[in-house]
C-alpha cells in the first residue's frame, strides 16, 4: 500500500464548500457574495459590508437603517471589560492578547453563551462587531493613561473608532482610507484564523470560543500580525535611499529572510486588493507628507517582483498606511479584528449549518510500540 499524501499546512486541500466569498481566476477579484471587494470599498461603507457577510445581499435602505440602529444601540460595553483591560495592562502584554482576552471575558458573562441557533449568534455576531471598536480605543487610551472616550451613535462605525481613539475625526480621506482597509479585511475564504473559527465551531463550541481562537490565530505574523511587521520594516530601513541596499542585501544573505508584506498562499501572481489599497494609500500619503513609505515600497515591491516573482499582499500598503493615521503599531493587527470578526462570524454560522467535526488524521513517524521498563 502506498503511503498516505501530506498535505502540509493543507495547501491545495478543499475542505468544504463556502459560499461567502472566492477569488475569481480570470480577473484576479477577491469577491464577496459575489461583489468585488474593490467595488464594495468604493461605493459603500463598512456597515454594509458586515451586512452583506451575514445576510448574503447588501441591504435595502430600511433594512440599512435598522442594522445601523442596533450596531450603535449595542457600542456600550459593559464597565467591568474595563478593570479586565487594566488588569492586563500591568503585563506587557500586545494589544492582541487584550482584545483575545477581552472577548473570552464577553463570553463567560453571556448567559446566553450556549445558544447556537441562527438568530441567536447573529445577534452575538453584531454585539461583537460594535464593542470591538470600543475595546481597542479603551485599550490604547489605558495604556497611555489617558481618558477612555464614550462612543457617539451619531458616528459611522469607522469615525466613531477615530473618536473613542484620538478623541476627533480626521479628514475624509483618512476615514475613506481607513474604512476601505476594514472592506478589504473583512473577509478571505478559509486562511488560518477563519479555518480555526470553523474548527473550534465544529465541536458544537460556542462563538466566543471560536473568534477567541481566531484571534490567537491572527496574532502571527505570517497572518494578521504582518502589517505589524511591515511597518517594522520599513522604520528600519527607513529613507528611500536605504532601501535598495536593504531589500539586496535581505536576498543575498545566506539565512532565507523573510520580506513582511510579501508572498500569499492563494494568490501566485499578486492580491487582488492591493493595486486598490495601494491607491488609497498613495491618496493618504499625500494628505499625510509620507511619500518616504511610497517611495521605499516602490523600490521593494519592484525588487521583489523582479528578483523573487514575489507579490505584496495586501499588509504592505495597509501597514504604513495605518502608520499615517497614526496609530500605535501594535494596534494595527487589532484593528484587522474589528474587520475580520465579520468574515469569522459568518463563517461560524456557515459552519453550523452543515456541520462536520473537524478530524483530520496525521501519519505516524514516531517509535514502534514498545514496553514500558
Ligand atoms: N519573503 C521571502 N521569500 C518568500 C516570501 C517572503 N515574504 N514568501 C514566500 N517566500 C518564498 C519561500 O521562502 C519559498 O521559497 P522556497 O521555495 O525557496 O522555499 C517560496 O517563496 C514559496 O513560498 P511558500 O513557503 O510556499 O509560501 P506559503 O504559501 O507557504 O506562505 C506566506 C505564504 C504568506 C506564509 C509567506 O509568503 C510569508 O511568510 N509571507 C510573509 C508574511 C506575510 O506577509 N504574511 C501575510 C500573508 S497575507
């Protein structure tokens, strides 16, 4: 009998069907339900996004109004989040790890937690998506010992963060920007944290469980923790004229280095969203005087390409880009949270509608049976 295949980090495997989103070959589109995700960031706002990911059809205006409604009735945290976000502020702990903890937190209070129904995690779904905004702004504003900043229900979901954050709203084209990254976080098929949302689901878990564990999966930085590392990298490398050695010097050394920002195991020949972030960062970096983290892209993007057949994905543009915001850098993977909760959410009750336990099977190399002494 010939040996069984590995199929290592699954690449190539399909697990299940979904029908939330897919990259179309021929015209290179990450789509959702269909819509290219570069359509959906330019005529619509996030609010919609995350409805079209639970529903399957963007809304109508009533129903646009009412999901609007009770996103904003629902940005309240309870108090007791807060002394759990101070406590770990004593630690040095990443704003990753508080958001992780936070959202555990959220499920041990539910008394509801076990209520795995449609309805019931829909609901779960959108409290999640309107307190996560909350928990980072409270979050940086603990650690820098500043004021925490009540939401405002007059605010679309991406100023209203900008507000409990800095404490104002910026220019249109930062929101623009800003908002057009959370639509292209929000969704990507099954990568490692959706796939372990979908695995912790399968057990009959709960959805705290589940985007917990998601969460912890998106910390890494050859997931959601890159556009961390990116913009690592570029304050290292620091001026344009660096950059060339930099990026040559990264290829040629004798340890395989690895350039943050760059590489995708569905795309070969370059992420669909990035031609469109990267737009939307060039207009930021005119806005914002950072033409230094365009001009150090262009030389490592093209580099890269040339030497390497290598593409940016799409945390190269969003990590400088958050950068000009201003943002603390560690809070950059927390904010692909308050994006991608939509993607695991829908994904959990996508799961739940067919549901399999995951089990897959590993192939024994270890010592033949023997007896203990
Ligand atoms: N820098 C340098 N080399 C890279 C690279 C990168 N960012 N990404 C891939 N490669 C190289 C690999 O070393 C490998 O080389 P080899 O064949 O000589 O061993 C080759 O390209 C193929 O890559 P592979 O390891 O098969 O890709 P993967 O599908 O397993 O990994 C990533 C995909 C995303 C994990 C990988 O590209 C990576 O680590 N990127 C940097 C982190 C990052 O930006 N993550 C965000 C992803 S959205």
């Amino acid at each position: 009998m010939s040996a069984p295949e590995i199929a290592k980090g699954l690449a190539g495997v399909y697990l299940d069907y979904s029908r939330i989103s897919k990259v179309f070959e021929d015209t290179n589109t990450l789509t959702y339900y269909g819509y290219p995700v570069q359509d959906l960031a330019e005529k619509c706002r996030f609010e919609d996004v995350a409805y079209l990911l639970w529903h399957g059809e963007l809304p109508t205006s009533e129903q646009r109004a009412a999901f609007i409604a009770e996103e904003r009735a629902q940005r309240t945290v309870p108090p007791a989040l807060f002394d759990v976000i101070r406590q770990c502020r004593a630690t040095s702990s990443h704003p990753m790890d508080v958001v992780r903890t936070a959202i555990s937190f959220l499920g041990a209070r539910d008394e509801n937690w076990g209520d795995n129904s449609p309805e019931a995690n829909l609901k779960k779904s959108i409290r999640l998506f309107a307190h996560l905004p909350m928990i980072v702004a409270a979050d940086h504003r603990i650690r820098k010992g500043l004021e925490l900043i009540a939401p405002r229900d007059d605010l679309d979901y991406a100023d209203n963060f900008f507000h409990m954050y800095f404490g104002k709203v910026p220019e249109p084209e930062v929101v623009r920007c800003f908002d057009a990254s959370l639509t292209f976080y929000a969704e990507h098929g099954f990568n490692a944290s959706t796939f372990t949302a979908r695995t912790i689901i399968s057990s009959l878990s709960d959805i705290y469980s589940a985007v917990t564990g998601a969460i912890g999966s998106l910390k890494g930085p050859l997931h959601g923790g890159a556009n961390e590392a990116v913009m690592h990298m570029l304050l290292e490398i620091d001026s344009p004229e660096k950059a060339q050695q930099w990026i040559d010097d990264a290829l040629s050394g004798k340890e395989k280095k690895l350039i943050m920002g760059f590489g995708h195991r569905v795309y070969r020949n370059g992420d669909s969203r990035v031609p469109h972030m990267t737009r939307y960062f060039h207009d930021l970096a005119k806005v914002k005087g950072g033409e230094k983290w365009v001009e150090i892209e262009n030389i490592l993007s093209t580099t890269m390409t040339e030497k390497k057949g290598i593409h940016p994905n799409l945390d190269f543009p969003v990590g400088p880009a958050y950068y000009m915001m201003g943002f603390d850098i560690p809070v950059f993977t927390p904010i692909f949270v308050m994006s991608r909760i939509t993607g695991w959410t829908a994904h959990i009750m996508e799961q739940l509608e067919a549901n399999k336990l995951m089990r897959p099977l590993s192939l024994y190399n270890g010592p033949d049976q023997r007896i203990v002494p």
